[in-house]
C-alpha cells in the first residue's frame, strides 16, 4: 500500500515517524509501506481525486527499524535472488520476513517451487511458518534432507492470549491461503493451520472426512488439551470441521464456534465409475472456481491437456503460481481428487450446535441452494450468515480478506473469553510447541 500525504504546513517528518503515527490509529495489516509527499492531489474536473495520475512508487525495501542484513554467503544470495524475483523489490536482507514485504500464500507456494526447480531440494510448506526469513531457509537447506512432519499442525501464527482458532485446509491440502487472513485478525489471536496428510513426501492420504477429523482433532489437542474449541474452513475444509466439531461433541467437549467459509453442504454418488467420477470432478472443479472453460470441450482430450489447460486458467486467475508445472501438479490433482471423492462419500449427520456461515457475495457454482448453503437442516442451533465481498476463489485473498477478518474477529469476540483454566492448560502447551523445533 502507498501513502500520498499532502500537508497542511511545512513537516518534517521521517517515513518510521509517519509510520508509527499510523499505527496508533489503523491495524498494522493497513499500514502502508511507501510514502509519497505531494505538494497537492492531482483532481478531475468533478473535483475526485485522480488516482491514475498519481506518480508511481518504485519497488523497494519498505522502511524498517530492522537493520538490512546482506547475503553472507552464496547460499543466502541465491535465496536472495529468488525472493527479489517473485516479490519484485530490493534490496532485500536475510533477516526481513517475506509476508512483511508484501509476500503471500501464492507468493509461497511460488518460491518453494522455484527453490525446488533450481536448488533441487523440496522444503516441506510448513517450513515458512516455522520462520519466513532467508536466514532461515537458508539454515534448512544446510542441513540433509530431513522427512517430512508427520503432524498437520501449522502455527500460522501461534502468538497471543485469545482462545485459538484452527482453520482446516481446502481441498488440496495446502494451509497457505490463510496466511493473510490470520495475519489480518491481529497478533493477539493464535491461528492454527491443519494441513493434509499426503501432501509432504512418503504419506499417503486420507480418503474419508472422518478419519481427516479424527487424526486433525489428535494434532489440535497437542496445543488444546480440552474445550471450548474453535474451529473453521475454508471450501471443503468447512466440511471437514464439521465432521470435527461432530467428533467432539460426542467425546462430551464443547465447540464454542464452528464457522464456514464459503463451504456447501457435500453432495454425491457413490455409485458413479471412475470414469464418471473424473468426469464429475473436472466440471466441479471448472464451475466452483469460475474458470472460463467449458467442460464439454475438454472431454475429448488426453488428461494431461485437460490438466495443462486448468492450469493455465487456475494461473490466469491467480489460483496458482506459474512455476507449478504439470509434472510438479500431480500430487496437488490426486490430493484434490482424494478430498473431492472424501467428500462425496461423507455421511451427514444432525449437528447439535450452531454453524457460523460466511459467504461469498458472489456465487460461481450454478448450482441453485438456499442462502444457508444447505447447511440450516444440518445444524440443530440454527445458522448464522454473513455475507463477505469476493467469490469462492478469491474471498481469502486480498483486498477480501481484510472484511472476512473482521466479520471473523467479530464472530471470535462473542466468544466467551478465556477463563483461568484455558490460560492455564492451554497456555503452557502453547508455549512447549513454539520452543519445539
């Protein structure tokens, strides 16, 4: 974001004090990075302000009170290399955080892949939470190759004394597209990512949603021995937390939210063929992601031109970044099909609470429903919606987010705050994961 400051007298004032003085007033996520200081603000003849003719801001480090570390070694410099190529600034220092300079979950997902195209070696995803810093990375990459996490758990952003929030992945398996919104709901909430088992090497999915919410729920009590819980996501990640929150109340613990982003109520046939369910998965995929193909045109060709030409959409449209090729997609299309055929196959049943929609003011599916999204004769509690700008594909993603965040943080605050004992027991776990490597 860049600031155009237009002052009524003669300031003196540095970039860090502007800064700060933003800070008080505004969350950090809406702090700009540039500031431009104009003599006036270019208007149009119905007195607007003329934002194309504003002067344009080169891409640069943003200003910080962190000192800019240079490379120390060829390591570091090519890893320096890849960030100033996929965030388009510089110059960028080894200890600087990639999500501070503007990086995102694409942005990620782009940069392991290139690590792994040109440094032939595959980082594990979560590996950026652990520490989004060259620094960091480069430490990894010194090291042997290590095997893959076997837990799901990500601390997206595990500072803070509110109660956490676990947030399970989309179909895919990937947490990334909850990086902004959990940077968005401020540091004083702890966000929790749960990711797919098969999407790191040597691990084999999960082919039904319940036996996902039984090993996600074993990985969340590592942090939350006991409820209240709160639990969310994005997609068929909504379906999964809510298999979740089913598993709970049956074990006699609490679930203080359940909140869906934008999921529907799973839909499917068992019967199908494979070819059939291919099939069936392909105009799913093409319809719920708003993607301009048609399927009828795709039914001819071979699967890896039907797949070459999703992704060539998915990349138009921002879904995926353009250095996931086909051979590198492979893994990300069977884990789709895995969730897709997981959740076709999920068996609902009668939830004894309440479920906290949020839906996307724009629909892509075709697929007529009610406004509960089929949800409202699956909870006992009742559903309550809220609308949030963007469609499906792109309501977790900025400029989005930021109104998702807060419809969300507004959704945590009726929550009962946390009582003495979840400071105490929950806490205490909180702290021996951060300090475990």
């Amino acid at each position: 974001m860049v600031a155009y400051i237009v002052a009524e007298r003669d300031l003196a004032l540095t970039t860090n004090e502007l800064r700060d003085f933003l800070k008080e007033k505004i969350p950090d996520y809406m702090v700009p990075s540039a500031y431009l200081l104009l003599d006036k603000l270019p208007l149009m003849v119905n007195g607007k302000v003329d934002r194309g003719a504003l002067p344009t801001v080169d891409r640069v480090r943003p200003e910080s009170e962190r000192a800019l570390v240079v490379p120390r070694d060829a390591l570091e410099l090519q890893l320096t290399g890849l960030w100033e190529e996929i965030l388009g600034i510089g110059p960028i220092g080894v200890t600087d955080n990639f999500f501070e300079l503007g990086g995102h979950s694409l942005a990620a997902v782009r940069l392991f892949a290139l690590i792994e195209n040109r440094m032939g070696r595959r980082l594990p995803l979560a590996a950026v939470f652990q520490g989004a810093t060259i620094e960091h990375l480069a430490a990894l990459l010194r090291q042997p190759a290590q095997p893959a996490p076997q837990s799901s758990l990500v601390a997206i952003q595990p500072e803070g004394d509110e109660r956490p929030l676990f947030l399970i992945h989309p179909a895919g398996g990937q947490v990334f597209p909850y990086v902004h919104l959990a940077h968005c709901l401020g540091p004083d909430q702890p966000c929790y990512g749960l990711q797919a088992r098969g999407l790191e090497e040597g691990q084999d999915p999960h082919t039904r949603i319940e036996d996902m919410a039984a090993y996600y729920i074993e990985a969340l009590q590592a942090v939350q021995p006991k409820g209240p819980y709160c639990l969310g996501g994005w997609s068929m990640g909504g379906t999964v937390a809510f298999e979740m929150a089913q598993q709970l109340h049956a074990r006699g613990q609490k679930v203080a939210l359940l909140v869906l982003l934008d999921s529907r109520v799973p839909t499917g046939d068992e019967t199908l063929t494979e070819q059939e369910f291919e099939s069936t998965l392909l105009v799913d995929v093409i319809r719920y992601f708003g993607l301009a193909l048609d399927p009828a045109d795709l039914s001819h060709l071979p699967k890896d031109e039907v797949l070459s030409l999703v992704l060539e959409q998915a990349e138009k449209a921002g879904l995926v970044p353009q250095e996931i090729g086909v051979s590198q997609a492979h893994r990300f299309v069977e884990l789709c099909k895995a969730d897709f055929r997981a959740t076709r196959n999920y068996l609902m049943h009668r939830y004894p609470g309440r479920i906290t929609l949020l839906k996307a003011a724009e629909d892509f599916s075709k697929t007529p429903t009610d406004s509960t999204l089929g949800w409202g004769e699956w909870a006992a509690g009742g559903v309550e919606v809220h609308v949030v700008p963007g469609n499906h594909a792109n309501m977790v993603y900025t400029p989005h987010v930021e109104v998702l965040a807060e419809k969300l943080r507004i959704c945590l605050g009726q929550v009962q705050p946390a009582d003495e004992w979840f400071s105490n027991a929950v806490n205490p776990a909180i702290s021996m994961m951060k300090n475990t490597p």
